[in-house]
C-alpha cells in the first residue's frame, strides 16, 4: 500500500513485519508492530514471545533452505 503526500490521513491495522518507508528519494526500512515489547511483561508472556520468536526463526531457517 502507498501514502502518498497531501492524502487523507489514514488508520489502518498491523501485523507485525517489515515497512518501507520512502523518503526523500531514499528507503528506510523499519520493523512495524513491536509496541507491545516496550511495555513490562510478566515471566511467562516473556517466556510465551520467546517461543513464539524461536519457532518464528526455525520456520524462516528452513523455508530459505527450501529457496536454494
């Protein structure tokens, strides 16, 4: 999806990944949807993200294995 200059402010949801944003001509890339890592969690919702981001890492190893 492009925002273009000058349009109609728009509110849309987001998953969590990476956006480009494109700026005088150059590409920033950012992570998008981490705003929940700035609040203080408890043990378990650590121990929950990180298992989450350990099978997370494991899908993307093996599916660019699959590309070679």
């Amino acid at each position: 999806m492009g925002i273009y200059p000058q349009h109609v402010p728009l509110i849309s949801r987001m998953v969590p990944g990476e956006m480009i944003v494109r700026k005088d001509g150059r590409d920033l890339f950012i992570a998008a949807g981490e705003a929940r890592l700035r609040e203080k969690l408890s043990s378990e919702e650590l121990a929950s993200v990180n298992a989450s981001l350990a099978r997370s890492l494991a899908h993307l190893r093996v599916k660019r294995r699959r590309r070679v």
